[in-house]
C-alpha cells in the first residue's frame, strides 16, 4: 500500500512540475504572439502612413502636371495667333555668324 501511494506521490510530483513547466512555456508563447501583433501592426500603420504620403505627393505632381500642360497650350495657342496676324517675313541672316570658305 505504502508503494502505490508512493508512487502516485511521484506521479503527481511530476504532474505539477509539467504543469509548472507548460505554464511558462505557455506564458512565453503569449508574450512573443503579442510581441509579434504589436510589431506587425506598427509596419501595418507604417505602410498606411507611407502610402497616404505617396498619394499625397502624386496628387501635387498630377496637379503641377495639369498646370504645365495649361501653360504649353497658353503659349502654344498665343504663338499660333501670333502667326495668323503677322505672316512669315524674310529675316536677314548675321554676318557675323556665317563663315565663308573660298576655294579656287
């Protein structure tokens, strides 16, 4: 009798120290889930914070974009009224500019 109570003694000495041991691996596994959510919800606001950003700045290139285009047709249209008033003339050229080679 003595025996049998003596080795569930042992049993359940070893009982608790797996349940000791359980509880701090299950404890640890917590901690790096929760260590490993708060992280990947830190990149996850990161990435938003980025990409709210990037948007940002290709809405001001889209827009200074449009603004350029508006002056190329200003100056585009301007140029064209320019001609229809005045017809093409002929401009003397520079003499300073033309080299002339003789050959004889």
């Amino acid at each position: 009798m003595r025996r049998i109570i003596h080795i569930l003694q042992i049993k359940l000495e070893q009982e608790r120290k797996s349940v000791h041991s359980n509880l701090w691996k299950f404890s640890t596994l917590l901690f790096f889930m929760a260590f490993i959510s708060v992280y990947s919800s830190f990149m996850l606001d990161e990435k938003l914070v980025q990409k709210h950003k990037n948007d940002k700045y290709l809405q001001q290139l889209k827009s200074s974009f449009v603004a350029n285009k508006k002056k190329v047709n200003d100056l585009k249209s301007d140029l064209i009224n320019n001609m229809k008033k005045k017809p093409f003339e002929f401009v003397e050229p520079k003499t300073d500019d033309i080299i002339i080679i003789r050959s004889e």
